[in-house]
C-alpha cells in the first residue's frame, strides 16, 4: 500500500522544502545543527510545514538516537528509563516530544535536571506557541524557533514532482484545489492525493474525485490563487459598499469554492474595525461571535452565521477613522515623532491630577506637544461618541 507521507518524507537539510529562514546556508539555525552546537530546542508552526521530519533530520546528522514521543500520552517512568540507559553512553539521545504545549508542570520539573546536565538532547514541537506553557526553568534552558506554514507555490511544484515520479493522471484544476485547500501543509496534501490515486487507480483524478473526499478547504488560511483572492476582495468591497445581495453572492461563492469558514470569518472581523469601526462598535461584537462560533460548528451550519454577518455589516453605518487614526499615529511615530512622556502623568508622579476628583475631568497636558490624528466623521453611533466627549471636555 502506498504511503506518500512517509516516502517523500525528506532525509536531510537540504531536502526540507520551505523554512528558508532556518535553513539556508548562512541561517544561525543550520550553523548551530552542522557544527553540532544544536541545543535544547521547541519548534512550533502549523500541521504539515516539516516540524518532525527536521527533528529526525536534526538526529540523523548529530548521529544521535531518535526518540519520539506525544506529551499526551508521555510517561515520566518511560522517560526515566531512556536516560538510564544512555547513563554512561558517549552519544547522548535525542527526545523528540510532540505537543509539547501540553506538558505538564510535572512533566517539565523531571526534565529540567536532565537538560542541565544534557542527559539527552530536548526538542519539542507544536501547532502552538509553547513560550507560556514553558516554565521559566525550561525557557532558559532552551531555544525557540519558528516554522512557516508551506507556500502555494512550494506545495504546488513540489506536488507536480511527486505526481511525474508517480506517472498519476491528474486534472489541472484537481491540482489546483489539493495545493489550495491543504492550506499549507504537506501531509495534508500528500495524503488528499494518496486517497484520491488509491480509490481511482489507474483512471485520472478529477475535481470532483477530490470534493468527495475533501469538500472544504482545511482550516488554515485561504489559497493564494486569484480568483480566491478576487472573490475576498469583492465580498469586502460590496459589504463596505453596503450592497446587502452582492456581499451574500460573493460569500456564497467563496463558501461553494470551499473556502475555509474561519478565514472568512477573520476577514470579516477586520472590516468589522476597519469600515464600520465606532459608527456601529456591536459590529465588532457580532463579529468576534461568529468567528468564534465557526469554529466550533463548522460548514455546513456555519454558513448562515456568516451569513447573519454579512448582512449586518452591509446594513450598519459605516466609518473608517479608528483606521486612519491609528495608521497616522504609527505613521507620526516612524518619522520620528518620538517625545517624552509628560512627569505629571508618569507612575507615582505627585502633581498627577485624577480626574475622578474633578467630576470626570481636568485640563491637563498628557502629551508633550499637541498632537492630532483622530478625525471624527459623525456617522452613526460616532456622532453620539463625539458629543459624549465634547461634552466632557467642554462642560
């Protein structure tokens, strides 16, 4: 039986596609593994973007024993038995733990002497930061590194090599929707063809082949190609230009190219501030909600929150100040904008005026120099916030 995961799965640095950033000749990472300076080390990136087969990598040049092992399901006697046997070896192990973001603190404090004393060479790896799920102990112990989710275009060039070696008969638009709704991850990817090759072999493998065994995108992110993309933008545009049955037709489409409902739902919540801002700030609570809710329920229910959304930012007012004011300031600020905090407001400053002890407010000076960035546009529910603090300011 075929397995592409493990076929393709590469052997050295050099065959690694993607993670550019660690692995070119002159990356520090690359140097720390070939002059065998690699120490304790957590990895975390999206599925599928190469975090195991580099700590397999990483063994097999420093010549080390491979141990792999799931922080769920991680025994600390198991662990313990692995450093006795190593106790006088000159080679020490390498321990490669998965999910390591769910180590537990005990977990962890039987680890910590072993790592001092580099009993076994530590590298971790997951879907999630792990930098707050560290103790303090284990971060100074350790480094951490960031793996990138796979391009489009590495996923796709990559795709059409294992489909030559394989002689596979493939549709141009099949290979299209494999790149883009495994999202940038690999094994995904090679597992979509797998399936789809072993169901249909020797015959060609079609888009709807495909749609039968993956009807939506994964969950990562949304495809580079065009007409995706142009697809986005149009919902975006006919929602902040209020047109209520363009904005459904345009999210209908992306949802019936199987687009992933999170990623649409993200892109919604950013017009939500964006173009709507405090002309309508329940946008934003509308928005954080459904985010939220697709994904947990998925496709097909989580179409008719998105739905729901649309719709509600097509209908509200619409105001992008809170954008332009943030970007002028951020814009002030890297043309050297840069002024000392007033002393009157620094922490325990003693001529700090409260203005609870004036009924709500006080003239008083919170920036060097005045400086203007926010401009009103009085829409909708921003009027009502700029009388509130006309009226406070101006008593």
């Amino acid at each position: 039986m075929l397995n592409f995961s493990l076929k393709y799965r590469p052997k050295t640095l050099d065959t690694i596609i993607g993670q550019q950033h660690l692995l070119d000749k002159d990356a520090v990472f690359r140097k720390l593994i070939e002059s065998d300076a690699f120490s304790h080390t957590f990895f975390y990136g999206p599925p599928g973007c190469g975090k195991t087969s580099l700590a397999r990598i990483i063994a097999s040049t420093l010549e080390r024993p491979f141990y792999e092992m799931n922080a769920t399901s991680l025994k600390i006697e198991d662990l313990r038995k692995i450093f006795k046997t190593y106790t006088h070896a000159l080679q020490k192990p390498l321990i490669f733990i998965d999910e390591v973001h769910r180590l537990s603190k005990n977990q962890q404090e039987v680890l910590l002497p072993f790592m001092e004393r580099n009993d076994a060479l530590i590298v971790g790896a997951s879907t999630e930061n792990p930098y707050f799920s560290l103790t303090a102990a284990m971060r100074s112990r350790s480094h951490l590194f960031e793996l990138k989710s796979l391009s489009q275009k590495v996923l796709h060039d990559y795709l059409l090599d294992i489909i030559a070696l394989e002689h596979i008969e493939i549709d141009e638009k099949a290979i299209e929707y494999i790149v883009f709704s495994s999202s940038g991850d690999m094994r995904a990817m090679l597992n979509l063809l797998e399936s789809a090759w072993l169901s249909h072999s020797p015959a060609r493998i079609t888009l709807d082949i495909l749609k039968q065994i993956r009807p939506h995108a994964m969950q990562a992110g949304s495809s580079e190609s065009e007409s995706h993309y142009e697809l986005a933008s149009a919902m975006i545009k006919s929602i902040r230009g209020s047109d209520i049955d363009a904005s459904i037709y345009y999210l209908a489409r992306l949802i019936d190219g199987g687009e992933p409902a999170e990623f649409i739902a993200r892109r919604l919540a950013i017009l939500a501030s964006e173009d709507i801002g405090n002309a309508n700030p329940p946008a934003l609570n509308l928005a954080s909600s459904t985010l939220n809710i697709v994904k947990h329920i998925g496709y097909p229910e989580a179409r008719i929150s998105l739905s729901q959304l649309v719709i509600y930012l097509a209908s509200s007012p619409k105001s992008n100040s809170a954008y332009l004011a943030i970007n002028d300031a951020l814009a002030s600020i890297k043309s050297g904008e840069i002024h000392p905090i007033p002393s009157h407001i620094k922490t325990h400053a003693k001529n700090y005026k409260y203005p609870h002890d004036f009924n709500g407010w006080v003239a008083q000076d919170y920036l060097i120099k005045p400086l203007h960035f926010y401009q009103t546009k009085q829409i909708g529910f921003e009027k009502t916030l700029w009388q509130w603090h006309e009226k406070i300011i101006k008593p």
